[in-house]
C-alpha cells in the first residue's frame, strides 16, 4: 500500500533521511524504532509531504500512485491518516472546528470515540493542543485519526508520556481501529505493541532502516541492550533481524 | 484628556464633505428602510428591538427613533443629546467636560457644527439584563456627521451598550466624528461595544474619553472588519478610584488601501486600579494599520497590561505595534507583550493533514486568531460578536 524507494530527505539543509527503503503492504502495520534524532518523525512528514522536507531523491508510492510531489490535503484524500508526536497549538481555533471539518460521515462515531478516550464534551470546545497536557495532545491526535478513518494510519509516539489508564484508552482505541488495518507505529517503550498486532519491526539509524524483523524480538534487545548493536549492524550491512 | 495622537495620520481635506443635508423624518425603526435596517444589523443593531433594553437611532443629522422597551422604564434614560441638555440642567457639567473642544481640527469641527448625538442614563443601582443599542447612519454621500454622545452609570448601574456606526450602500465618502464622554461612577459596570462598517474612500474620527470611579469596571470593545480609506482613534480611560478598572479589547481587519491607527489610553490615578489594552488585527492587500497603547501607572498597587497580535496576510501590508508604559510611582507594575507576524506554515500543514486544503486551513486560522472569547464577555454578547466576526470575515 505504501511503498517508499530510496529516499532521501533535507531538512534545513541537513539531509536526515539518507536512500531509505520501506513497503508497508495492505493488511500490515509496522513498528518503527531508533534513538532520538534518527529521523522517524521526519519520515513521516514526509511522507505526509510537509513543506520543510525536501524530497531530494527517491519516491513515494501510495495505493500505486506516486505521490512524491502532492500536496498535503490530496494524500489525506487518498486515504492516508497522522498522529503527531508534537501538534502545534493553535489559538482560537476548538478541537470541535477541526473535527467538524475532517467529520463527513463519521459524525455519528464522535460520541463513541470521545468515550473510549474519556473526553469530555468541554474538551472538544477547547483550543486546540493549547495548554493541552501530554495524554491529552495523544488523545485529541487520535481522536482526530479515529474520525477521519484513514485507510493507512502515521501514528507517532502515541504512548509516550501517557499515564497506565491513558495506555490502556488509547490502546484499545488503536487495537479497535488498527486490527486488520495498515499503518507505521513509531514507539520507544514499545508498551502500545501490548494492545496491537504488528506485522514487522525496523530500526532507524541516523536516517536509514538499520534491521528489520519481528518487531517484538527488536523491542527486546533494544530494551537490553540499547541501540548499540544496531550501528554495528549498520556498519556490517543491511541486517535482518531473527 | 489627549483623546488625538497618530503621528502619520493623512490629513482631511474637510472641504470634500458636505452640510446640511436633507432631513430624515422621526419614524419607528419598523418603517426604516431594508437596506438601512439590514446594514444596521450587521453592525449590531436589531431592528426589531430584539434581545435589547433600549434604542436610538440618528440618520445623518436627525435622531429618528428613541425608546425604551418594556419593563426597562425608570431604570435607564436613552434619547438625543440636544433635548437631555434641555432637560437637564446639570448635564452641562459632563458635556465637553472630559474632551477639550480644543483639542484638535476634529473636536472643534464637532463643537462648532454639531449634530446631536444620543445621552444615556442608566439609573443609580439598576442593573439591564438586555444591552442598549444606538446606531449611527450616515446616509448622504460626501456628508460630514459629528455627534456627541454623553453616557452616565450612576453609582452601582451595570449596563451593556452597541453602538453600531456605518452608512447606507450608496455613501461612498463621507466623514464621521463621534465625540463621546462616559462616566462610570462608583461601584459600576459598563460594557462599551462598538462596531463599524464604513467603506474604502469614508473616514472617521471617533473621539472618546471615560471617566471611571472607586469600585467601577469600563470594558471597551471596539470591532472594524470592513475597509476604511482612514481611521485614527485613540480612546483614553481615566481610573481615578479605588480599585477602578478599564478595559479596551479590539478587532480589526483592515484591508484593501485602509489606514488605521487605533490606539487606547489608561491612566491607573486610583490605588490598586487596573488596566488592559488586548488587540487583534489582521492586515491584508496593502492596509496599514497602527496599533498604540499607552499604559500610565501614577497610583500604588495599579496593574496594567497591553497585548497585541497582529497578523499579515500580504506583502504589501503593514503593521505597527506601539505600546507604551509609564511608570510614575514605585509599586506598579505594568507589562506589555506584542506579536506580529503571517500565519505559522507548521499551522497550515498541520491542518492540511487532516484533509484541508489551503486556503480552509487559512480560513480556519484567521476565524480563530479573531476568537473573540478572550475578551471575557457576557455569554450573550461574545455570541452575538462572534457571530458578527464570522460572517463579516466569512464575506472577505
Ligand atoms: N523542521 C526542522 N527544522 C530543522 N531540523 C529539523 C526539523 N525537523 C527535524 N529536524 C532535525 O532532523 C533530525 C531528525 O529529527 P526527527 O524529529 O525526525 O527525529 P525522531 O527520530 O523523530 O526523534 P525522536 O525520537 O526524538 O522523536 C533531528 O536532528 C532534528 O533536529
Ligand atoms: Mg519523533
């Protein structure tokens, strides 16, 4: 479904994404992991096709088609969803506009999904990610993503700094929407891989896919054993990771 | 008080305006017509006198309706100024009594050739669920209106008053002065909206001045969205009670060629009195717009605050925020925060990933950039001044 070829990606004049690599087929969803700074995020907005991120070789497929150059708004329409590691605030501007805007036909859900994340009505009328605590920025991103119902889901770092009961909502929430569902998941701790299936595992080094594999055996070693082992895979070659 | 400033001001050739128009006959606000009452109640003014304690209204030079609505009688006076002073005898000592006729081409312009205007009184300890209103037309070509207006809170009154000031479709030039001196006595409130919609070749000149008590709180909001060829106001707030509080919100959306410089003015003379200057303004085309705010703290324990954001929507335009603080006396504390710039790319994209194009993601951020919720209105008002908003910014 997605299927990305030999990127590389400028970012202020830095290149941080260097002849990257990845296909994420239909049904899958992948875990993304590495050290701070490896690049995941800028990944993503790539993908995603933000202004800052300058595709300076390489190609993005999306559903067959190359999507390299379209603008933002044409990729979401052709089925691709976002959870942002760090959303911007915007003032004045209430979580309910913007999911009044994104809603269509998924109006009648919005109850069921402020519930399962346990947000209430005043929620909604705040602005948006103004003031927002760290679980609250996490469940407004994928209270977004579940009203939009994106066909291929970007979810960055969704559990990081979300307390045990947060986990638990946004877990289930993700497990719900993600079962049979494609998407790349990005996670240091790995505790959301707790509520979802995934298919495969990649480590992220300094801007390339340094292993790839069963993404709970990755999560293992590097809980153990940090990202060590990983630049020296690096420098033997691209390793598969058993 | 200095009610004038604006250094780069254009100056008016006072010979294009005209005088002695003809004259509007008195009539209920019913039988005005459609295009007046409907460019009135863009600016706030129902013309069916819903959801409102009391009404004037003048056109051109003549006070053609004035009334007060049921259940609202003996709490509040509301008529044209000319006849209050008739009435009342004591009314001279608040008439030119807060502004100095002198003061500039505009106030001697509004002394000399003057036009009535409307007085309000909001008896002492009544409090009016509903807000008053007073519409301002001008409805001639090329006429020059001056009004002066009077408005009094006795002791312990809370009140809300739109004034809402614009012209009829076909006036295209023209000039507006409006002198208006407020006293807000000891102990009470009083809500100030204005809104104006004007048009690229009119000019206006408002001249304000408030006077506020021991005990009393004066919030000013002031709303232009549409063009203006030039506009210069710098509205001053004396607080000379204890624990007296003035406010001035504005929004403004200035646009095409417009020239505005709006500014406020407090001095903070009574102990622990407070003060607020928070603007919005967006510039777009080749609009330019000043931004003045001048905080004086002369009392102990006084605190004030000016907070403006601007936000260019064009290359061509210009904004200039100018705050100012001066304190006089040890222990006041007055701050000051300023933010310009175009709307944040990161925004945009942000929003563009939830499938908005462009210029919806702009759209969105320019309606809630004007949000006008942090202003701290009554629930009623901020709903009907966002409704304004909306559909003013939505036209653009
Ligand atoms: N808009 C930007 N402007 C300048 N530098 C950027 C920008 N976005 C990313 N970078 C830089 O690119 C590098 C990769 O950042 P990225 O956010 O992709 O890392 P990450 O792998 O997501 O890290 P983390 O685990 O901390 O979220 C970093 O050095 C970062 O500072
Ligand atoms: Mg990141």
């Amino acid at each position: 479904m997605l299927r990305i070829e030999n990127l590389t990606v400028e970012v202020a004049d830095k290149t941080v994404i260097r002849n990257l690599t990845l296909e994420v087929p239909k049904g899958e969803v992948h875990v993304l992991f590495g050290p701070n700074g490896s690049g995941k995020s800028t990944l993503i907005k790539t993908i995603l096709g933000f202004s800052n991120y300058k595709v300076v070789k390489g190609k993005i497929y999306f559903k067959d088609r190359d999507i390299t150059d379209m603008p933002i708004n044409e990729r979401i329409k052709l089925g691709i969803g976002v959870v942002f590691q760090n959303p911007p605030a915007l003032r004045g501007v209430k979580l309910k506009d913007l999911l009044n805007n994104v809603l269509g036909q998924a109006k009648d859900d919005l109850g069921k999904f402020t519930k399962l994340l346990n947000l209430n009505h005043e929620f909604l009328e705040r602005d948006l990610n103004v003031d927002f605590s760290g679980g609250e920025v996490k469940r407004s991103e994928i209270l977004q993503l579940l009203v939009q119902r994106p066909d291929f889901a970007l979810i960055d770092e969704p559990d990081s700094g979300v307390d045990v009961e947060n986990l638990e909502r946004i877990g289930k929430a993700l497990s719900e929407y993600l079962t049979g569902g494609t998407g790349i998941i990005i996670t240091h701790t790995g505790h959301i891989l707790r509520y979802l299936n995934a298919t495969k595992g990649h480590v992220m080094i300094n801007g390339t896919i340094a292993c790839s594999g069963n993404p709970l055996k990755i999560l293992t070693q590097i809980l153990h054993e940090g990202y060590g082992w990983c630049e020296k895979c690096l420098l033997i070659g691209k390793g598969e990771f058993h | 008080m200095n009610t004038s400033q604006g250094e780069n001001v254009p100056t008016l050739n006072l010979k294009e305006f005209i005088r002695g128009v003809k004259k509007w006959t008195p009539c209920p606000l019913t039988k005005l017509p459609d295009d007046v009452a409907k460019r009135s109640l863009q600016v706030g003014i129902r013309p069916d006198e819903g959801d409102r304690s009391g009404t004037y209204f003048q056109m051109d030079d003549v006070p053609v309706f004035h009334g007060i609505k049921k259940g609202f009688e003996g709490k509040v006076e509301v008529g044209s100024m000319r006849q209050a002073l008739q009435r009342h005898e004591w009314l001279k000592d608040y008439f030119w009594q807060l502004i100095d006729k002198s003061a500039d081409e505009f106030t001697e312009l509004a002394g000399r050739d003057w036009d009535d205007g409307y007085f309000v009184r909001i008896l002492e300890g009544q409090k009016l669920t509903l807000p008053l209103q007073a519409c301002l037309f001008v409805a001639t070509d090329r006429f020059n209106q001056n009004v002066h207006n009077v408005i009094v809170a006795e002791p312990g009154s809370d009140a809300q008053i739109i004034t809402g000031c614009t012209i009829h479709p076909s006036v295209s030039r023209g000039l507006h002065i409006g002198v208006t001196e407020i006293y807000v006595k000891r102990g009470a409130r009083l809500t100030f909206t204005m809104i104006h919609n004007w048009a690229p070749e009119f000019d206006t000149r408002p001249r304000t001045a408030i006077l506020v008590e021991e005990g009393a709180t004066f919030v000013s909001n002031y709303i232009c969205l549409s063009p203006v060829r030039s506009l210069q106001m710098f509205p001053a707030a004396h607080c000379v009670g204890e624990g007296a509080r003035a406010r001035f919100n504005s929004i403004l959306y200035v646009k095409d060629g417009s020239y505005v410089d709006v500014g406020a003015k407090i001095v903070l003379d009574g102990k622990g009195s407070r003060g607020e200057i928070v603007s919005r303004v967006i510039a777009t085309d080749s609009a330019q717009a000043y931004l003045r705010g001048l905080i004086v703290g002369r009392s102990e324990d006084s605190k004030g605050h000016i907070e403006c954001r601007g936000l260019l929507l064009s290359n061509k335009a210009s904004i200039h925020a100018i705050p100012r603080l001066d304190a006089e006396i040890r222990g006041v504390e007055l701050t000051h925060e300023a933010a310009i710039g175009k709307i944040a790319k990161e925004q945009i994209e942000y929003l563009m990933a939830r499938g908005l194009s462009e210029e919806e993601a702009e759209a969105l951020l320019v309606r809630g950039f004007m949000d006008v919720s942090m202003f701290g209105l009554p629930a009623a008002l901020n709903e009907e001044i966002r409704r304004i908003v909306e559909s003013v910014s939505r036209a653009h």
